[in-house]
C-alpha cells in the first residue's frame, strides 16, 4: 500500500470522488475503508528498516508521520478540494496553529479579519506574539482597511468566511490580490462553508484549513482538521512541522471523517435547506430583533455570499429579545433544539456565543464585530424544519 494512493480517473465528478477517492484496499479486499489502528508498521529486515528511513515517504513506518487510514482521508478531501497536498490534524485549532507556525518566525506580520472564531483570535493576539509575530486585525469587509494594513507589509493573511458566528462575508478574491501584492500567503478557514459551498482557492488562497469536527464529521463522533495547498509550502514548512509536532489524527476518527466525506453533500444541501427555512420564520418573527443570514436578501452581504458560495451555510444568527436573560430564556425553552457549541451536526444545535465561544473578548470588542447579549446562534442539522420551527415558535413565546 503505498503512501499516496494513485490519483482517480481524471473523468470522475466530485459525487464519486466523495464515495471512492483515496480508496485503497489491503489484501483482504475490503468494500469498505479499513481502519489501520496502528502505531507503527514492522520491517522483515534491519536493511529494510534502514532503506525506509533513507527514502523517507516511500512507505509507511511510523504513525505520526503517516497511516493508511488517515492517509485515505487526506487523500480524499485533497481530491475533493482540488488542491496539490493534504495533511489531517488530530483538531481544527490544530490545523489553524500548525499553518501559521510552520513558516512563521519573530518580526514576521500577520494581518486578519477581526470576526473570527474565538480560538482562532486567541492564536494571533495570544499565542504567536510571544514568538514574537505580531498580528493587526481589520473589518474583514472593508477594503481600504485591508489596504491600509497591509501597506506595512505582511507575511499572512487570515480570513474566516462566512466568519463564526457573525457570518460576514470576505470578498476571498479582492482579499488574495491584496495579500499577493505584498507578498503574503492568504490563509482561509473555509469551516463556515464546507468543502460543499466554497472552493477557496478558485479565489486565489494559498492554504484552506479546516474543522473537520464540524460538516465533514458532520455526526458529532469525532474531532479532526485539515491544512491544503501547494506542494512547495508542505514540502517547504508543513511537512516537517507536522511530523516533529505530532498534531496527528487518530486512525480511528480518520475512519470517521472519511466515511463523513461520503455523505457530506447530502448533509450540507439538507442543512442549508433547513437553515433557510428557519432564517425566513425568525425574520417575521415579532420578538427576533434581527436575522442574519447570508441566504436571505437582508444579508448585507448577500450577494457576495451568491457570488462566492454555491449554499448559504447552515448557520442562522438571531437576536432574542434585547438582554442575554431574554436570550437564555428561549434557549432554556427549546425542546428539540439543543445547546451545545459544535456546529454542523445532523442534530440542531444552539449556543450563545457571548458566554461562551467569544466570552473572553471585552464588552466592546463583541460589539465591534456584532455578538449582542441577545445574539444566539442555530446550527441547523436535518430534521424536518417544521419541527424546529415549531419549537422555536413555542420558545419565542417566553419573551
Ligand atoms: C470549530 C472551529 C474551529 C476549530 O475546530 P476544532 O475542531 O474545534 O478544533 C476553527 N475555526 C472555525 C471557524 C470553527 O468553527
């Protein structure tokens, strides 16, 4: 079995990639992929041995650097995205931090749209500053600002879209011009939209990164990330980070993910489905202040989201009432729909992301990038959407 499958025949659509890209069978013939829970792989000689570590990645030694199940996974959501390599992590934070570390050193600028995921900011304002990289944060929408930041150059720059949980827009093509003309390497967390909606680097980005603990897992089972790009960035930076960091995935979850890629569209288009609907109740709603989106017309960026997504998402932003005590209270009522901060689950989820995901930012930086107290979040899943309507209906009554 070797380390990276043979590609697929060129003809095949992404529907039969999704089912059987990266497929590789051992010598039982498995239907199905295996799962190769192993550390290492045992060599019939000490000569054998010695030429395994001389060829590096010729064959499979030792399940940090590579695994044939985690290997099918990489190999089927590179095919799938359209990109040269794939690494998998053993998380989404893991895959947003080795991106950035790999090839970031002291005195090196990153610039980043300001509506991230909380983590996400934690990395660029927390963590790689005490290595010495600073970080300046823009309104992501906002193109003379984006200019004005990179006039001072930058190495990276990060953008989230739709971004958690504000669901702003990036304009990913004026935003890779930008970037390129200085230099830097544009880095998008494309979680928000999936592998389904949008294709990064039709757009110019340089590396993808992913929670694959959200839409691909999508069966809330399994943690996992995922870094894409070019060939010279892994073989340049990525490659041996990886492999000396050991943020790796098991075996096991990457059994998980890849079976998720094979029912992803069906998920993703049934979620969007559902999202829609919800987002159209909620925005009639007397007692929801405001609706957000990108599927529906209000959208302030509605149509950039139609311009640069084939589906709105599956998540729906609203607001309760006015107060966080409004907002709790029809979370507290919901009976279907349950609390709980994952995102991109069959099941429907809420969260409330200012006491939880974003509750270490300051009063004034949740209102610079629009998470109210009322502000919660819907991560629609595919029930019947009558049902979570009707438990939403019935829970907006206690405000
Ligand atoms: C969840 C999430 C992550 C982190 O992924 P984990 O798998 O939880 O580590 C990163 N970015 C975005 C936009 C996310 O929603």
């Amino acid at each position: 079995m070797p380390l990276t499958p043979p590609p697929p025949p060129a003809s095949w659509r992404p529907r039969t990639v999704a089912t059987r890209g990266g497929l590789q069978r051992s010598q039982f013939l498995e239907t199905d992929e295996a799962i190769f829970m192993t550390s290492g792989f045992v060599y019939g000689s000490a000569e054998e041995a010695e030429a395994a570590f001389a060829t590096d990645g010729q064959r499979f030694v030792y399940s940090r650097y590579a695994n044939p199940t985690v290997s099918m996974f990489e190999e089927r959501l590179r095919l799938l995205e359209g990109a040269e390599m794939c690494r998998a992590t053993g998380s989404g934070m893991a895959a947003v931090f080795a991106a950035f570390a790999c090839f970031l050193k002291a005195g090196d600028r990153v610039v980043a749209s300001r509506a991230l995921f909380g983590s996400c900011l934690n990395i660029l304002t927390q963590i790689l500053p005490r290595f010495g990289v600073t970080t300046e944060l823009v309104d992501g929408r906002d193109h003379a600002a984006w200019e004005k930041a990179l006039a001072k150059g930058a190495r990276a720059v990060f953008v989230e879209s739709p971004s958690n949980p504000t669901l702003e827009i990036i304009d990913l093509k004026t935003v890779a011009d930008l970037a390129h003309a200085k230099g830097a390497l544009l880095v998008v967390d494309n979680v928000f939209a999936s592998p389904l909606l949008q294709k990064p680097f039709a757009f110019g980005a340089d590396i993808v990164v992913y929670s694959a603990t959200k839409h691909i897992d999508g069966q809330g089972r399994s943690l996992g990330g995922a870094i894409l790009g070019p060939k010279k960035f892994f073989d340049d930076h990525l490659l041996n980070f990886l492999r000396h960091t050991g943020p790796s995935l098991s075996p096991f979850n990457a059994w998980l993910l890849v079976k998720g890629l094979e029912t992803l569209e069906m998920r993703v288009r049934r979620q969007c489905e559902v999202a829609l609907a919800v987002a159209r109740f909620l925005e009639k709603h007397p007692k929801v202040k405001r609706t957000l989106y990108p599927g529906l017309a209000s959208h302030p960026q509605h149509d950039l989201a139609a311009k640069q997504m084939t589906g709105f998402g599956s998540v729906v932003c609203f607001e309760a009432g006015t107060s966080k005590e409004s907002a709790f209270r029809v979370m507290n009522a919901l009976k279907v729909i349950d609390i709980s901060n994952n995102l991109g689950d069959t099941k429907s989820l809420t969260t409330h992301p200012a006491t939880t995901t974003h509750r270490r930012l300051s009063p004034e930086e949740r209102a610079a990038i629009g998470i109210s107290d009322a502000f919660i979040r819907i991560s629609a899943g595919i029930e019947d959407e009558a049902d979570l309507i009707d438990d939403l209906d019935q829970a907006l009554k206690r405000i």
